[in-house]
C-alpha cells in the first residue's frame, strides 16, 4: 500500500496531490474552521495559514496529510519539513527522541 492508499490497484491520482493547489487548501482551512490546528488561534492577516505535512511528505497534499498552522507552530515543524528522504526522517525521528 502506498501512502496515497488505494493499495496495489492504484485507485488515487497521484498527480493531483503533488501539488498543493488553492482547492486543497480551502479544504484543509474549511475542516479547521480557519484556526490553527494545534493552538486554535484564528488565521488574520500574517498569522497564517501554513501547511503542515503530517506523514513528512512534501508530494502527499492530500487534505487528510495537511493541517493548517499559524506561522508560530509552524516554525515548529518547518525544520523537520525540511529534512528530505530516509536520512531526513532517521534525523527527525532521532530527534524528537532527544528533543532537538
């Protein structure tokens, strides 16, 4: 099964979640009620919103990998967003172990 889900019959379009499209975003602000995700403040001017990865892939924009952050708790994960591939996730997990 891959991280899109549908198993091995390939039932999800890949290509519409590899980019995070205005659509996907409304999605993702509607089921947040427009608050950050993890502090419930609500999105005004430069606060937000920013998208959090979930399962720490930047191709999987699908609305249940994205929650919505406000620039404060997103700087938070920006770092571990930045980590790319199996090195980048050995670290973050490494880590968070540490609490680094």
């Amino acid at each position: 099964m891959s991280f899109f889900g549908g198993g091995d019959s390939g039932n999800i379009d890949k290509k519409k979640y590899e980019s995070l499209t205005l659509s996907i975003r409304q999605t993702v602000l509607e089921r947040s009620h427009y608050r950050c995700q993890k502090c419930s403040v609500k999105f005004r001017g430069s606060n937000g919103p920013f998208f959090e990865h979930i399962n720490g892939s930047l191709k999987d924009n699908r609305p249940s990998n994205l929650r919505s952050l406000c620039d404060k708790c997103f700087e938070h994960v920006k770092k571990k967003e930045s980590r790319k591939g199996f090195l980048g996730s050995m670290r973050n997990n490494l880590g968070q172990m540490f609490g680094n």
